[in-house]
C-alpha cells in the first residue's frame, strides 16, 4: 500500500499531466491549495503559462498557480438548461 505522501504525489503529477495535456476551451475542474485547505476552479481553460492556468469560471476568470494543484480531471460539458414550467 501506498503511503500518504506517495498518493498525494502521483495524484498531483497526474493533475499536472491533465493540465499540460488539456487545450485552450476544455473544461476542467482543478483542486488547488488555498490558505489551510483547497479551492476547486470548474470552468474553462482560457490560458496557460509555465506557471498558471486560468480556468474561466461563472465568477470570472480563476489563475491558479501551478504549485498549488493538488488534483485536475476533464469535465463533460455542462448540462443544458430545463425548459421553464408555464
């Protein structure tokens, strides 16, 4: 069994290989260290440098700095709106 430290090690290389692997306009869902716990950035992915990503989410566009992702995966689009009830 894996320790802690181990897991918490490949999760983050595969968030970081998700991000390197992703293109501009996928939409992704990225854990990054926040203060004493960690902040999830679910929008899409507008840019990237050596240092950040920007995740464009319904509040505007998130730079979280690639030192501090903990986690990232892809999303499916989300889901179309319900029709209004008369």
């Amino acid at each position: 069994m894996q320790e802690p430290r181990q897991q918490d090690a490949l999760a983050r290389a595969l968030a970081l290989g998700v991000l390197s692997d992703a293109a501009l306009g996928d939409r992704l869902v990225v854990r990054a260290r926040h203060g004493d716990g960690a902040q999830d950035a679910l929008g899409t992915l507008t840019a990237r440098t050596a240092d950040t990503v920007t995740i464009e989410t319904r509040r505007g566009p998130l730079d979280v700095r690639l030192a501090d992702v903990v986690a990232a995966k892809p999303v499916p689009p989300p889901p179309a709106p319900r029709p209004r009830r008369p």
